[in-house]
C-alpha cells in the first residue's frame, strides 16, 4: 500500500502531494487549500479492496 498520493491544483496545475489515510474508509471527500497558490480544492479519494487509491479533485 501506498503512503501518499498526488493530485494536481485546478486554479494553478501545481502537482501537489498529499497523504493516504486509510483509516477514514474506502470513499473519502475533504477541501485542502493548494499549498503553491492557496485556492480551495475539493479532493475525492477512493481506495478499492486492495487498497490502492484513486483522486480527483475540483475548484471549491
């Protein structure tokens, strides 16, 4: 399993990494500013029975 996963900022397209918590189930949706240009992201996190993840993310 992996530790951490990216996504890339809508407003500036910066790669932004971020990191996996598992404990907080298979389907996970949370707001995270961008850490390069500080504007909200929606990020979606799925993670299937093998524990391997999948994120999107979208403008606030």
């Amino acid at each position: 399993m992996r530790d951490e996963i990216s996504y890339f900022c809508d407003s500036c397209g910066e790669e932004i990494v971020i990191p996996l918590d598992y404990s907080e189930g298979g389907v996970q949706e949370f707001v995270e500013d961008c850490p390069v240009c500080c504007h909200p992201n929606v990020i979606r996190v799925e993670l299937d029975e093998h524990g391997d993840a999948q994120v999107d993310s979208d403008h606030e």
